[in-house]
C-alpha cells in the first residue's frame, strides 16, 4: 500500500482547516519585534534574485524603453491624425 505524500487525510486537513479558523493566529500576530527579526524579515523581497541589483537595473532599462516606445506612438499618433 502506498502512503500519500504529504501523510494528510482528507479528515485531517479538514480538521486542521476548522481548528486553525478557530484558533485565528493572524488576529494577533505582530510581525518582528526585536532589530534581527526586522532586518531579517525586511530581506524577504531579496529572495531568489528578484529584487537584486541587477534585476533593478534590467527593470529600469526596460521602463527606460517603454517610456520611448510610448514617445514614439504619440509622434505617430500626432503626426497622422493632427
């Protein structure tokens, strides 16, 4: 017999569902409290690249590049419809 993966019922994460709605941890939830927990948690968007340096640049190549594509419609858009 083969087990599931995760080791869950239906029941049991039915169960699980029902006594965390009652439980409501998010109701008092704070966040980081001391100066690690803040410096650690404000690092999360640093996660896997996405907010490196160099993905900063490459975005603000690209909105560089939307910014002129846009310039050029409306010189075409003026020129051909006054």
């Amino acid at each position: 017999m083969q087990q599931k993966a995760s080791g869950w019922t239906a029941e049991r994460r039915a169960r699980q569902a029902t006594l965390i709605q009652n439980w409501r941890p998010w109701d008092t939830s704070t966040g980081p409290r001391t100066a690690e927990g803040k410096a650690r948690s404000s690092g999360n968007a640093w996660q896997h690249g996405g907010r490196s340096q160099e993905a900063r640049a490459e975005l603000a190549a690209l909105r560089r590049m939307l910014c002129e594509i846009d310039a050029m419609n409306r010189n075409i858009l003026q020129r051909r419809y006054g």
